[in-house]
C-alpha cells in the first residue's frame, strides 16, 4: 500500500503492569524508514478494578474458563475503543480521520520459543505461545478505520521471541551518526534496543534484561492491600536496605547469564517468583522487600548492559522510557551503577517516558499498511524480517 501524505495514527496498549491503557494520537510524516512522528495527545485509561482483578489472575495462571478469557477479550476491545475516543476527543481529532489504530492489545500470556540454533527453535516452535487480548473488530466498528492488532505472532511464527517489538521504531526515531544509544524502556518488564553509533538496521539489537516495576510493583499491591499500585517516586523503596542474600540468590538465575535473544514477562517474574524470593521473607521489612526489587531492576539492567552490550558497541547515552523512568530512586540507582553514560528521558527527544510505546504501536501499525517489516530480526531472533499484525477492517 502506498501512502504519499501526512497520516493520524493511534497507538493502544497495555502492558504487564495491567494498570490501564495507554492510548497516544500521533502525527506521521514520510515513508519507509525515515518517518517524522509527533505526538498530539496522550492518555491513560485506567482499568476498572475488577476488570484489573480478572486480567492479573487470568495472567497469573489461576483457574479460569475458555468462557472468561473470550468475554475479557471483548470486554478490554470495548475498553480500548473507549481510550481511543479519549485520546481523540482530547486531541480534537475525529476517529474517522484516522488512517489506522495500532493495539498490541493487554498480554496474559507469553513464552517464546527455546533460544539456540535456528533449526532447534523451529523444532520447539510447538513450546512458543502468546495470546494478547482487546478485540480489534471491536475497535475498527467504533473507529470506523483499520485496526492492526496481534502484532507479535507473526515474529514468533518466523522463529522469533516475539518481543522486544519496541527497538525498531527506537532505531527509526533515535539513531544517530556519531552517538551509540541504548534506549531502556522500563515497564513491567525492562527492555533495552542498542543502536550503535551510524547504525544500519542489521547493526541494531535488544533483548529483555529481567524484571523493571513488575516486583515492587507487585509488593506495593499487597503490602497496602492494593490500595496503591506502585512506589511513587521509589519513596518506598529509599527508606529500606536491599537483602544481600536474596538480591544473589535471584541473580544467579540463568535467565540473567542467558545471551540475547531473551523476552520476559509474568511467566518468569509474576506472582509466583514474587512468593517464592520475596514474600517467603516473613521477618523482612516491606521497604526492605521494596529496596531489594529496585536493587534488582536497577542490578539487572546494568548488568545486561556490560554483558552483553558493552563488549560490542561503544555507547554514550542511555535514552529512558516506561513508568520505571518516574521512579527517582531507581533511576538514581542505575545512574549510579553505569556513571560512564548520560542518562536522558525520551521525553527530552519528543517521545514521553509514558507515552512511548503507545507511539510505537502507532507507527508499526503504519508501517503494516505500507507492507513493511516491524521486527528485527537481530532483536528478537526470528528468521527473517516479517510485516506485524493482523488487519481489521470496519
């Protein structure tokens, strides 16, 4: 599909938080791999508690019912058309001048395929699973405009892990000539993409480096009795003392030494590895319980990055993104663990800490009308570049 002229895009997604669903309304200019993207208007649509409260324990692995998982999955595409309008109406943009929507939709569950020579993931093809829910034709009847949605089955059909999706549009947006970046986006996973100085697409590569807000978020919820959802500002976490044993105990898992590609998500690090390191600590304090998650996001990104990243690109700048970039603790922490990198917001290159995925999402959908590619291979291990998604029409 050829496309000549300015487009409006909305990008939709939630991520492993599952605290609501974030929508961004963007402006994209030029083709192929040299757009221009602006955003005009973000929002966040919070989750109604019980639907939150369905989603964790359908995520969680709990009981459940081919009935709930296909009532939720409508229930969450109305609830994605509704932060659609939103960002709309906020923007002051109809959705019928939408040329697409974007939804990556709200992950439940995740596993990519087992790491190793290509032969062998094709061979264990069988183990690879992911089912995101927020049903597009629900979207595409309220919008009246294509919705690409279920954008990762088709890297994880070509040997991928499905994930990271995020570093391509980070090299489209943030690559640069004489700098070597990593973006490090910090949701409830936290990912990095590694664009080397005058990087080609091939150059580029990522992988998810372990837990980011998951865990403290997580001990927030039940320590205050999921009166709150998160450790605003990492206040929580500063009063506390990280637990030595526990913090060594976790980082010697292999997924830690794993080589990229890697992806992550409940399934590593939900509920049951929270009991299992961290609410089995019954004579623990909670900041001391909080403290130790933070060391552990903060101690696994800076880990990752001298592992696997550092012995092959020269990089000077660490781009941040995701909730995790609010958390000023944590960000101290990892400042203080890689002080040879500038540390910046993605906010200060036109891309909101929390806004930026749903922009990715916006411009992948774009570039799956143009018939283009939305993976790195490099990235996420799959066989060759694939075009995302799955288009519904109204």
């Amino acid at each position: 599909m050829t496309i000549h002229r300015a487009r409006w895009a909305v990008g939709l997604i939630s991520g492993t938080s599952m605290d609501g669903i974030d929508a961004a309304l963007v402006r994209i200019e030029g083709l192929g791999d040299c757009p221009k993207v602006w955003l005009h208007a973000f929002r966040t649509l919070p989750y109604p508690p019980a639907i939150r409260n369905r989603l964790l324990g359908v995520a969680s692995g709990s009981a459940t019912s081919t009935q709930e998982i296909s009532m939720l999955n409508f229930a969450l595409g109305q609830l994605f058309a509704d932060a659609m309008l939103a960002v709309c109406r906020q923007g002051r943009v109809s959705p019928g001048k939408l040329d697409v929507i974007g939804s990556h939709g709200q992950t439940v569950f995740h596993q990519g395929p087992s790491t190793g020579s290509v032969s062998k993931r094709r061979s264990h093809l069988s183990q690879a699973s992911t089912l995101q829910l927020g049903e597009a034709a629900v979207i595409a009847e309220r919008a009246g405009v294509p919705v690409v949605a279920d954008f990762r089955a088709a890297d994880m059909a070509a040997g991928g892990q499905g994930a990271p999706l995020v570093p391509l549009v980070d090299y489209l947006l943030l690559r640069h000539e004489e700098l070597g970046s990593v973006a490090l986006n910090i949701g409830g996973i936290a990912n990095v993409t590694v664009i080397p100085a005058g990087a080609g697409s091939q150059s580029v590569f990522g992988f998810d480096t372990g837990p980011g807000n998951m865990l403290m978020d997580g001990l927030v919820r039940h320590f205050t009795h999921a009166r709150k959802t998160y450790d605003e500002g990492g206040k929580w976490a500063a009063q506390g003392k990280p637990l030595k044993p526990v913090l060594d105990r976790i980082l010697r898992l292999p997924f830690f030494r794993r080589p990229p590609p890697k992806s992550a998500g409940r399934e590593q690090f939900g509920s049951e590895f929270l009991a299992r390191y961290f609410l089995s600590q019954r004579k623990a304090e909670p900041a001391d319980l909080i403290r130790t998650a933070a060391e552990l996001s903060a101690r696994s990104i800076a880990d990752a990055l001298r592992r696997f990243v550092f012995p092959q690109a020269k990089i000077h700048r660490l781009i941040v993104s995701g909730g995790g970039a609010r958390n000023g603790f944590l960000m101290g922490r990892i400042r203080d663990l890689l002080p040879e990198l500038d540390l910046h917001l993605s906010d200060n290159y036109g891309f909101p800490a929390d806004a930026k995925e749903a922009i990715a999402f916006a411009l992948l959908a774009d570039r799956t009308l143009q018939g283009l590619p939305g993976n790195l291979p490099a990235v996420t291990g799959a066989r060759r570049a694939v075009i995302l998604g799955k288009i519904s029409r109204p």
